[in-house]
C-alpha cells in the first residue's frame, strides 16, 4: 500500500474537520493533539485555534481535485462524529465521498452512538469504510454493536492503543481488524498476549487482521523508539486487508 502519510494503513489523509476533545482512555495521549500544538507553533495553514474543534470548509471539497484512486483516512486530525460537528456538515462530507467513487474512505470514530444516529435514514456510500476505535473493555467494546447496525460495506475496528486483554469478542459483521500499541513518550505497554487472542478471534471469525504496530514498548517489555521495535508478530509481519466485495 502506498503512502504519504506515516499510517501504515491508508495512503491519504483529510481533514475537513481538524481538534477534538477526550472521550475515554485511548485519547490521553492523542497524538492528533500534540501534532496539533506544533502545527499551529509553525504557523501552519488551518491550525490557527490549535486542537479546538473546527470546521475547514475550505477543504470539503479536496478530494474532487484528485483524480487517482486514492485511500484517504477522514479526519485523521478529529473525530468526524463529535457531537459539535453538525449532521449538516456530516452530510456534506459524505457528499464529496459520494461524487468521488474512484477513491476509499476509511472514517473512524469513538463517537459510536452518534454514528449510528447519522446513518439511521442514510445508506453510506460503498467506498465508505466506517470504523471504531476499540482501546478497552470499559469504553471500546461497546462501540462494536453500534458499529454493526450501520449498513456499511467494510467496517472495521481499530484496536489502538490496545491498553488491555479485551475478552471474547463478536466479530460478526466486522471485515477488519487493525491492532497496535502506543507510541510516545507517555505510551503505555501492550502485551503480546493480547494481540495473540485478538489474532486467533480474527481467524476463527473470518476478519482480515493487520497489526499496525508494537509502539513504544516491544514485545520484550523494553521501552524503546517505535521503529525498533518494529511490527513482527509472532514471527511474521501481518498485513491483512478486507475484501472490497464481503
């Protein structure tokens, strides 16, 4: 998958909307956040109000301009569903998501229940991926059966930062997988075992699995720079992705 962005998943990024604010554990240490906070340091275009949420009209209708086929990952900067994001502006989104079929959407969200609000009486497009973040048992399990009521054509989880042994989960309805550790100074360990279990549950229920990365701590239990310690589980590098007709 080629990319121009440093996740590993996608190859795009935009974000018509950019800042958010925390809703659960996962977002501590939210990366967005800090990125955020340099980016308006440097006086970079459209992070003049920092990580306070707001709307970038002016990039709604980007993706237009691009006539390759192109992986974009919505909002990478925000959450498309906070609830200061009017269904309006929602819409609008999706609107260009719609005019552009040559491209894939991945939309990722912890904001679950508005999600599946928004999608009550409006199909999402085919080459929409919708998602949630799954980073515990407490907040991110829940947000799976939100997810299954919406009638997308790939939806997927991202269980990252993945800050504990989830459990058994229901995978059914879900295509794919994402799992990784945290990153950072501030990042906490993720033990193998719990990716193993999540593995072994993909397998078992049929959903592509793609591990993203062990963060700032390896599978050793040493804290040390992400790209160190690499993305090798279990003896292989998995990069599993969903098929486009499930």
């Amino acid at each position: 998958m080629a990319s121009n962005t440093k996740i590993e998943w996608t190859e795009q990024t935009w974000n018509p909307a950019t800042g958010c604010t925390k809703v659960s554990p996962g977002c501590n240490n939210c990366y967005a956040e800090a990125m955020s906070k340099r980016l308006k340091a440097m006086g970079v275009n459209g992070y003049s109000n920092g990580f306070d949420l707001t709307l970038m009209t002016e990039r709604l209708e980007d993706p237009i301009k691009r006539k390759s086929p192109t992986i974009y990952f919505v909002n990478s900067m925000s959450d498309l569903f906070h609830k200061n994001i009017p269904f309006e502006y929602v819409r609008k989104v999706f609107d260009t998501i719609e005019r552009t079929p040559q491209h894939t959407y991945q939309i990722l969200t912890k904001r679950a229940e508005r999600m599946a609000e928004f999608f009550q009486d409006y199909t999402p497009p085919k080459n929409a991926w919708l998602g949630v973040t799954v980073e515990d048992r407490k907040y991110g399990v829940s947000r799976i059966d939100h997810l299954r009521t919406v009638n997308a054509h790939i939806r997927f989880l991202s269980v990252e930062p993945l800050l504990e042994d989830l459990g058994a989960l229901n995978l059914a309805g879900i295509h794919w997988v994402i799992v990784g550790g945290e990153s950072g100074p501030k990042a906490r360990p993720m033990k193998p075992e719990w990716v193993m279990a999540i593995q072994k549950q993909c397998n078992e229920q049929k959903a592509a699995f793609f591990f993203k990365q062990w963060g700032g701590w390896g599978p050793d239990g040493v804290k040390r720079g992400k790209k160190k310690n690499g993305r090798v589980l279990d003896g292989r590098v998995w990069n599993e992705v969903p098929t486009m007709n499930p």
